[in-house]
C-alpha cells in the first residue's frame, strides 16, 4: 500500500527520470575516460605493431623470405623480456620462423586479433597481433604481449561496475529519500488541513525555516488561515453582538406586546412606543447589512471621480444647526475642492456617522472642527471635536461593530456608526484612525485622491498644508 | 385616490391594503406581474404601488412596458433592495419613487400622495409663486412673505420650505426631505432633519397665531395647506 502510494508521487517520477538521466551520464563518462587512457595505450600498442610489419617488409623487399627470416631470428633472439611474437609462414600455416609455434586459427590478414599464446607449463600471454601477406605463399605475424592493457582494462571494467553501481545505488536512494521527504511534508500539509476540516482550525502547517517553496506553501496556508480564522472570529462576534443587541429590544417589545394583549383598552401612545422599538432594530439589522455589504465591495462599480469639498460642506450644513441648537461651535475648514475616487452617498454617510458622534459626545460649549485637505496624493479629512474623547486601549475597539463605550450607553445609538465609517474607508482604499485630542478625540480619514496636474491646484496643495496646522496622529 | 398594488407577498399586501383602505383610497390588487400588468394597462389608476421581485413578469419590466405604450401613471417602487444603484435602476426603468422594504406605512402614503400631487400638477406651467395658507414664496426673487411681512432664510432653509410648500397639506418624512433637498439617500441619522425643521418653524410660525408647520409623530412634518 505504502509501496503503491510511493510510485504515484511525482516526486518519485521525476527520481526515476533524474536517475536514468545521472546513468546515462556516468556511462558516457567512463567511456571518455576508457577511450583517452585504455585506448591511447591500444591505439599505441597498435602503431608499434605497424610498425615492426613496415620494417619487417622492407627487409623483405631487400632481402627476400630467408634474409627476413634471419631478422626475424635476430629480434626474437634480441628481444629479452619476450614481448613480442613473431611469425613468418608458408601457404598452408607453417612456421618457417619466429617464436609462435602456430598460426592462429581465423586469422585473417588486415585485421587485429587478440588470442592467448601458451607458454608452456600452463601459463599464457594474451597477445595482440597484425597479419600481413608478404610475398607468393608467405604469411606474416606480427604480435605484442598485451598482458598490461588486459590487466588494466580488467581493472577498469571493474572500476566502471563498482561506480556505476555505487552511483546508482546513491541516486536511488536519494531519489527515494528526496521523494519520501517531499511526501512527508506534503503529508504534514494534508494532515494540518484533515485536522482543519474535523473542525480544529488552530492548527498550523509545521514550518522548516529553511526557506524553500514548502515552507512558502505552508507559511501561505498559515497566513491564509488566520484571516478564515480573523473573518470567522469576525462573523462570531457580529453573530454574538447580534443576538446580544437585538434580543434586549425584541425581548421587550415583546412584554410590552403581552402587556398591551392582557389589557382592554391599549393606549395609542404604548402601541407607537412598539413601533418605534420595532423601528430601532429595523435600523440596527438595515445598518448591519449596510455595512456587510459595503464590505462585500459591492459598491465598486459605482465608484465615480467626486468632489470631496461638496461632501463636506454638505454634511457640516445638514449638523451646524444641531451643532447651534446645542451650543456647539461646527467650524467647517475647506479650502480647496479635493477629488477623489469613490462613492458619494457612502462618503456622505460616513461624514453623517462621524459628525452624528462629535455632536452627541461634544458637551455644550464645545468645538468640532470638520478639515478637508490634501497633501501630495492623499486627501484627509478630520474631525475633531471637544467631547470625552476615547481611551487609547479602546480606539482599535470601537471601530468593530456593537462596540459601545460604557459612557456612550446612556445615548442612543447602536454602536454601528464607526464600523460603518471603517468599511467605506477601507472600501475606498484609505485608513481610519482615532487620536487624542486633548481633549477629545480626533477621527481621520485618509483615502487617495485623485491626480490633476492643473496649475490651481499644484498651488493649492501647498497653501492648504501650511494653513491647517493642527496636530496629526 | 385609485391604487393598484402589485404584490407578491401576501402579508405585506394586506398590510398596504388596508392601510390605504383606511386612508380612503380605492385599492385594486394583483399578485403576480402578469395580473398587474393587465390591470394597469386597461384601468386607470392614479398610481401603482409595484413590488420589485414578482412572479411572471418582474417588477422592472412591468413598468418598462408600461412606459413603453406611453402610460404615465406614476409607479412607486417597492424593493428589498435597498442600495443607490438598485434605486438608481428602478428609477432608470421608469418608477417615479423608491421605497426599501421594511417600510412605514405612513412613509408609503406620504410618497403616494406626492406621486400624486406631482403628476396632478405637472401638466400646467411650473408656477413661480407657492403659497400656504397666508405664506408666500416668490421662486423669481427668492423671497418669502407671511402676512405680506419679508421673512430672511437661509438657502437651505429656503430649499427646505420650498419642498414643504410643494408637498403642503401632506406629510413627508424625514428621508423624503434628505433625498428632496439634501439629495443623499441614506437614513437621516436621529435628529439633524428635526433641528432644521425647527429652526425655520421658529421663523415662519414665530409671532402668527396659526402654526403652519407641525410635526406628524413617528412619522415626519405637515405644512397645512
């Protein structure tokens, strides 16, 4: 089964591949080297041979068959180490001079034979020999002991079996061990996600730290699921904050319902009160998929080039009154038309929810002050009031949905505004972020705003950052 | 006033049923787009209430068709769908309004009796004078008179009255000011529209023994005709 499994990775495949590939190598290999060293000593054992012939015949030619017959007796008696063989024969074989006693079987002249020569007392040489015709009737012999080249190349052909097999036995095994590793690891991974699917979504792909494409696979697949496991936390908390917010509501509109049912006469002013209880978790459920759908990038398509300046004037007339009726001083500060690329209504309801917050929170007496201004390629918009502000460990906090500071219980709301505002910011490619006001708290919008390149507003970019002075996050 | 609702759901259809029932309208209904659109095309009708998603022959093409052989009744949209480019859609294929389903009923009957008062008026040249009661507002030269005597408002003020005097006698609410004279169209957050509204009742009511402009509860404003 292991076996089966192991033949089907492709890691195995490739293995299989790369060791025919390494096999094919080390031959060629040893044949290089075979013909430089081996060969070189044939090819000269070889020339010698010819040699001899060639100076064996020209004798011949001088001195007819029996003064080549005294050479040939004059060189075998010269030749101490007896590494050579000569043999000079008539038609039928034989020997009429020379230290072969015989003429080798299927020897045929022009070609190279190697045969064994006996010695006497059982040994042998092997011996590498040329055969020429030298005149009508006569055969010549020319041989050298080969007993070297055989030794060596004995040595050789062990040599070459001994590395072929040692090569392939390593490039087996590492074939096999790369193709278990790589199983291994891919094991890992598939065991991590069974583990995931069972339902235990902590666990995480073990990580090597060497670096190498699995370890990117499996840190992605971690990345990958701490967002499922950020969105699904997420979704958990709305789900929660959901069945928390609304259940109070619905909860008591229902004995007031019961209470309404049990008496005779139910008074108009009560059965309003349950509309208008009805009416608040309407709003929260419709602020809720507003902002699920807003995340959902569902807006993107009607992204359009807008004036940001418009936007802001609007939203700050549509509160200076609210602001006056409080005592509050509204300051709008916008110089210069910004334009960016997004969604107005969505743009105009996240001002709304900020502006709705800076006048709810802001005691009589205070001061909001809404600015709109751009430097280089991001337009920022800020509001800052004078209210409590929010504490720096709550600021991440409020921007989640159903997120009410103790102080913010006693007004009404649903804790959706700033979450809101976060998902149309972030639709829009910008960062929200809540600094100290001291005192108050200072939200800030910054999404990208569009590029122009006309003369007025190179110039009123810079005009715009020198005036507002106010202190950033 | 003589209704057509074309609607699917049985429950919201009663609901709107008897609510303009009791509203003294004459209320025909349909339950599919077929039936309605066969209605609306051989009655009269002052106009039609149509739901966006219906069997047989959806909400949209209805009133494409409609419009298409040149019948002008007003339509009010209904629709679970509730962003800008769904209203932008249904306006596009010829509704005259948008509702958001859940609604109030108070708010359908709002925007029903102006789909109506539009349609009624539109027929004559767009008068440059509006009054109510003894307030007059002189569009030519942006100004306004109660009792003959000059009242100063600011722009949006003067925008804001303007939408009253042309709805005067009926209710809007507050999302119908926010889209009629602000021209957003999102939910108005609690009380910005309410502070406005007091700011110009306190100068066209101030020091008249007759209060023109009064707060409908739970619902929106009345500028008495």
């Amino acid at each position: 089964m292991r076996l089966r499994t192991l033949l089907h990775t492709s890691v195995l495949q490739l293995t299989l591949v790369y060791v025919a590939l390494f096999g094919v190598s080390v031959l060629a290999l040893f044949y290089l080297i075979y013909w430089s060293t081996l060969g070189y000593l044939e090819r000269q054992t070889n020339e010698t041979i010819e040699v001899e012939i060639r100076g064996l015949l020209e004798q011949y030619e001088r001195r007819g068959a029996s003064g080549l017959a005294d050479v040939i007796a004059e060189r075998v008696r010269r030749d101490d180490e007896n590494r050579s063989v000569y043999l000079l024969a008539d038609a039928i074989g034989r020997p009429l001079a020379g230290n072969l006693t015989y003429l080798p079987p299927d020897l045929l002249t022009g070609q190279w034979l190697d045969f064994v020569k006996p010695d006497g007392g059982g040994a042998s040489t092997p011996v590498r020999a040329g055969l020429i015709r030298v005149g009508p009737g006569l055969r010549l012999l020319v041989g050298r002991d080969i007993r070297e080249l055989a030794q060596i190349r004995q040595l050789f052909a062990r040599a070459s079996i001994y590395g072929l097999t040692l090569t392939m036995a390593l490039a087996i095994a590492g074939g096999v061990l790369m193709a278990f590793s790589a199983r291994r690891r891919l094991a890992d991974l598939n065991k991590t996600t069974r583990q995931i699917i069972a339902g235990d979504l902590s666990r995480r792909a073990p990580l090597r730290g060497s670096g190498d494409e699995h370890d990117e696979l499996a840190g992605n697949i971690n990345a990958m699921l701490d967002q499922i496991q950020r969105l699904l936390e997420g979704m958990r908390h709305v789900g929660d904050s959901v069945a928390h917010d609304l259940r109070g509501p619905l909860t008591r509109l229902r004995n007031r319902l019961e209470t309404l049912a049990a008496a005779d006469q139910p008074r108009r002013e009560d059965l309003l009160e349950c509309v208008e209880q009805v009416q608040h978790v309407l709003d929260t459920f419709n602020a809720l998929l507003r902002i699920a759908r807003v995340e959902s990038g569902a807006h993107r398509s009607a992204f359009a080039a807008l004036d940001l300046e418009r936007i802001v004037r609007d939203v700050c007339e549509l509160y200076q009154a609210a602001a006056d009726e409080r005592q509050i001083e509204l300051v709008c500060s916008v110089r210069a038309p910004v334009e960016v690329f997004g969604d107005r209504e969505l743009l105009a309801q996240a001002l709304t929810n900020l502006l709705d917050n800076a006048v709810k929170y802001t005691p009589t007496g205070g001061r909001i002050v809404v600015t709109l201004e751009r430097t280089e390629d991001v337009a920022r918009i800020r509001v800052a009031d004078s209210g409590p502000g929010v504490p720096a460990a709550d600021r991440d906090r409020v921007l989640q949905r159903f997120t009410r500071l103790d102080q913010a219980r006693s007004q009404p709301g649903n804790g959706l505004g700033l979450a809101l505002v976060n998902a149309v910011t972030t639709q829009h490619h910008g960062r929200l972020s809540l600094a100290d006001n001291s005192p108050g708290l200072a939200v800030t919008i910054e999404i990208p705003a569009l590029v122009r390149s006309t003369p007025q507003r190179v110039l009123a970019a810079p005009l715009t950052r020198v005036a507002s002075g106010a202190p950033r996050p | 006033m003589r209704i057509l609702v074309i609607e699917d759901d049985r429950d919201v259809a009663s609901f709107i049923r008897n609510g303009l029932a009791q509203a003294g309208c004459n209320v025909d209904h349909a339950d599919n787009g077929k039936d309605g659109l066969f209605l609306a095309t051989t009655e009269a009708y002052d106009a039609l209430v149509v739901d966006r998603m219906l069997p047989g022959v959806d909400g949209l093409t209805l009133i494409r068709t409609l419009r298409a052989s040149k019948n002008t009744t007003p339509v009010l949209i209904l629709s679970a769908l509730g962003e800008v480019d769904d209203r932008v859609k249904g306006l596009k294929a010829g509704g005259d309004d948008y509702l958001v389903k859940p609604f109030a009923f108070s708010e359908l009957l709002a925007r029903l009796e102006a789909l109506e008062r539009r349609t009624k008026s539109g027929s004559d040249a767009p008068p440059t004078v509006l009054r109510a009661a003894d307030l007059e507002m002189d569009l030519l030269r942006r100004e306004v008179r109660r009792n003959g005597e000059a009242i100063d408002l600011q722009p949006r003020e003067f925008q804001l009255l303007e939408f009253l005097l042309r709805h005067a006698g009926q209710v809007v609410t507050r999302t119908m000011l926010l889209e009629g004279v602000w021209d957003y169209h999102f939910d108005p957050q609690t009380n910005v529209i309410d502070v406005h509204i007091s700011r110009l009742r306190s100068k066209i009511d101030r020091g008249f023994e007759r209060p023109l402009l009064h707060t409908v509860r739970g619902v929106g404003y009345r500028l008495d005709g």
